[in-house]
C-alpha cells in the first residue's frame, strides 16, 4: 500500500520527456540519426525529387502498413477516410496525370483481409461468418470468378479491372464483421463517418456560393464532354471532394439517413439538435448536386422507417413530411436546384429519364438471350478501353441493375436480387429481435441506408464508386454485428455440466445440472 502511494505520488513524465528527452538523448541514437540525414540529403543531391519522395514513402508508408495489418480497427478507418479522398481532384493534381491512384486502395484492400487472416489464424473463429448474407456473398464472389471463362466476354482485361471493385471489395465485408466487435467503436465509425460527410458537404457548399478552386476549375474545363454534363438549366452541378455529383449526392442522402436514425438513440437533446442541423445541411448541398434521383431516396427511407416505427407519432411525423414534400413539389419557382427536384417525382416529362427508359428497353433482347452476359467491363470505361468496337461499350448503362444484367445476364440479375432482398430481410428481422436499444437504433438506421441505396441503384449505379461501396458493406456488416453484440449481452444460453455425485455398485451415478450463462 505504502510503495503504491509512493509510486502514484511521482509525478509522470510527459511525451516529450519520456521519448524525446530520454530516449533521443542517446548517443546511439543521435549517431543514428546524424548518418540518416546525410544519407537522405545525399540520395536527394544526386537522384533529385524523385530519392525524395521514395524515402518519405519509405518513412510514412511502411509505419502504415505495420499500423494497417496489426492494428485493424486503426485500418479501418484509415480506410474509409482514403475512399472518401481517392479522387479528390486536389489530391490528384499533386501527382501526375493518369498515375493509378487506385492501386493505393487495392493495397489496403488487401492488406486488411491479410491483417483478418492473420488473426484468424489464431482466434480461429467462423461462427462470425455463419449466415444468409456470408454465403450470398461467397456466392456472388465464385459467380463473378466464373465470368472470367464467359464465351461471349469481349476482353479479359476488362474483367481483370472491374473484378476488383464489383466482387474482391466484397470480402471487406468479412473484414467489418470480424473486427467490429464494441458499442464504442461502431459509435467511432459513426463519428467519423458523419465528419467525413460534413466535409465533403462543405466543400459542396464553397463550390455553390463562393466559387471553384483553381485545381478544380483545370479539371473541369480539361473536358468539354464533362462540362457539358455537369452544366444543366444555367447551374454548374456540385460534387463536393468526390468525382461526381450522383456520388456527392448519394453520400449526402446516406448522411442524412443515419443522422434521421441516430435521432431515435437514447442521446443528449444538444446531440439530437446537432443531428437535426446536420440533416438539413446535408439535404440543403444535396440540392446543389442536380441529381434527381438523390431526391427520391429520403422519402423512400422516410417511408420505411414509417413501417419499422409503426406507432402514432412517427405517422404524423410522417405525414407532415409527406405534405411538405407535396408542397415543395406543386409550388411554383425559378430556382434551379428546386425546379430540378420538382422534376424527379414526374418522371415521364424528363428528357434523359425518357432517354434512359429507351435504352432499357432496346437492351432487353441481348439481357434476355445472354443468360451469364456479356462479361464484367463489357459495358463503360473499361469496355471502350478494351473493346471499343463491341456492341457493349457503345451502350450507356446507367442504372446499377441494368449494367449487373447486361454484364452478368438474367441469372447474375437474380442472384444479385435475392442477395440485396437477403440483406434487408435480415437487417428488419435482427432489428425487431434485437434487446438493446442502442444496438437496434444502429440496426434500423443501417436498414434505411441500405433499402435507400437499393433504389438509388435503379436510376444510377450505387455501388461502384468510393465511397459509397465501402459504407455499403459497412452498413452490411453492422446490421451482422449488432445482432451479435445483442447475443452476447442478452440472449443467454443453455450450459449442461454433469459430475458424479455417488457410487452404487462399482457404477457411476451422473445427475445433469443445467445452468443458464450469458455467451461470452
């Protein structure tokens, strides 16, 4: 007791103290550290930038690595704020042009599913994996492999490119489900979803009233074809950090989706007047964007959440919106950004949709007679890049549906359905199983931004870009998370334990006790 007070009453060494004074005051160390920069100023006089930059890719590179692979939950995140940047154009105008900066996020692609590997290999623990949405993924993942054989594919070079993001992606969801394992730190996922968000919106919001940058400026004058796309009714689409505006919008309508979930969580009333701000600054930038099909979503999850909080005040809330929504969609305006959300809900009058729907249609025969399609790439940049006189690359895909259909024909259509019908008839039935309110709250706001992405992915494709993909099976793997977490907590299990408690005639008497244990 007494070396205990002793011990506490020594006043700590700070940081600077302990690492910097103590141990960088070694002569050892400032030797080393003195023949370091003689070697780093010499490699750079003779070999120039280029020494520079591989050493300091070296020194920033190879500590991330180590900190990616043995330290998950750090990867992680790592990982979702590098999808949220990959194609910021700031970033990218600091590197040459056409410099694969892709490569960055199939390198931590796979070093997280080697850092879940190796830890595996000593927990050895699959139960995590043992359900309907595990084998639907292995499933999609063994069917898009076979495409690589598909007769009718025009390339396998496009498969070899679009393999990685439509099928290997995937296995992050088992990253997500075996390294998610706290409350605490889906709450940390949250936090730095929502400030991720929150940037790019407020990018959005300097681009709509002050102005582009410089570097974004270059970007968009550099291509005529893509000004002349993002220029609609005298307005310049916003897109915030992303490289377009359908994934700015999409991501502002899942932020908006998860704060609306949030707000049903047993928090502080400043939090939910925080969640409220951000719900209607995220709608607000979303406008900027001119995707109307962005505009469709919030009340398509406003709607399911009607449905899985059936009581008397959520209808009226409901209700009121839904009147709200009438309003702004009757009322008469020269404002740009509404009259294009006044055009998403009558459909038939829009130009492009009618365009879309034309080429859906003339589509149908080829879908109809490739039942495994045309293989993975056939359609977009990658065909034109690899087989530019096919039939395929000249074809627009634009809905998400439409291009799984052409790419993996009508059996790939169906099993990419029953996957996304698996995921939310399991996400609502964990939700109305699930004890703790906290871990249910996180469950249905998941439910929403899934069922939400699910329809955006109609009149867009959801699911190819970052970072939508990754919070997509993110969300996934929460819904499989939560419902686990709740196992752990409040569903306990039945434990039979026996032992001998007398002899009779050289024979062993057994009586089995059943006890009840919560699962560890």
């Amino acid at each position: 007791m007494t070396d205990d007070r002793i011990r506490d009453s020594v006043p700590k060494k700070t940081i600077w103290e302990n690492i910097v004074i103590h141990k960088f005051s070694k002569p050892v160390v400032i030797v080393f550290l003195l023949l370091g920069s003689l070697f780093i100023s010499f490699a750079i006089a003779k070999q120039g930038m280029v020494a520079g930059v591989l050493i300091l890719i070296l020194m920033i590179g190879l500590p991330l690595v180590y900190g990616v692979i043995n330290y998950p939950k750090f990867g992680i995140i790592l990982f979702i704020i590098a999808a949220f940047f990959i194609n910021y154009q700031f970033i990218l105008s600091l590197v040459p042009p056409d410099t694969p900066v892709g490569l960055v996020m199939d390198a931590l692609t796979y070093m997280l599913i080697l850092g879940f590997f190796i830890k595996q290999k000593h927990e050895r623990n699959w139960a995590y994996f043992s359900d309907p949405i595990s084998y639907f993924i292995l499933a999609w993942l063994i069917y898009n492999l076979l495409e690589a054989i598909n007769p009718a594919a025009a390339s396998v070079l496009a498969w070899v490119y679009t393999v990685r993001t439509v099928a290997f992606l995937m296995l992050l969801y088992f990253v997500f489900v075996f390294q998610i394992r706290t409350k605490d730190y889906i709450k940390l996922l949250f936090k730095v979803w929502l400030i991720l968000e929150f940037i790019c919106g407020l990018a959005a919001f300097v681009q709509e009233n002050i102005g582009f940058f410089g570097f974004e400026s270059r970007w968009l004058n550099s291509d005529p074809l893509r000004l002349n796309l993002l220029f609609i009714y005298g307005h310049m689409r916003k897109f915030g950090i992303f490289s377009d505006p359908v994934t700015f919008a999409y991501n502002m309508v899942a932020a908006s989706i998860l704060c609306l979930g949030l707000l049903f969580a047993d928090i502080r009333p400043f939090k939910k007047s925080v969640l409220v701000g951000l719900i209607c600054f995220f709608l607000t930038v979303m406008l900027y964007s001119g995707t109307r099909a962005a505009y469709v979503l919030i009340p398509a999850a406003i709607g399911m959440l009607a449905i899985l909080k059936f009581n008397r005040r959520i209808l009226v809330a409901v209700l009121i919106a839904g009147f709200i929504l009438v309003v702004l969609i009757k009322v008469p305006t020269s404002n740009p950004s509404l009259v294009r959300f006044q055009t998403a809900f009558n459909p038939s009058k829009d130009a492009s949709y009618n365009v879309r729907a034309e080429n859906q249609r003339r589509i149908q025969p080829y879908i109809l007679s490739h039942p495994i399609g045309g293989g993975l790439g056939s359609v977009g940049i990658w065909g034109q890049r690899f087989a530019p006189n096919s039939f395929l690359a000249k074809f627009p895909p634009d809905s998400g549906y439409v291009r799984v259909a052409v790419e993996t024909g009508w059996i790939g259509l169906l099993l990419f359905c029953a996957f996304n019908f698996i995921i939310l008839q399991r996400g609502i039935y964990y939700y109305y199983i699930i004890k703790d309110p906290e871990l249910k709250t996180y469950c249905m706001a998941m439910v929403l931004i899934i069922f939400a992405l699910d329809i955006g992915n109609f009149p867009q494709q959801a699911f190819v870009q970052y970072p939508t993909n990754i919070l997509f099976y993110l969300a996934m793997a929460i819904i499989n998370v939560t419902m686990r977490l709740d196992k752990q907590k409040n569903w306990p299990r039945p434990v039979v334990a026996a032992k001998i408690i007398s002899k009779k005639n050289k024979r062993d008497v057994l009586t089995i006790e059943y006890k009840i244990e919560s699962e560890a």
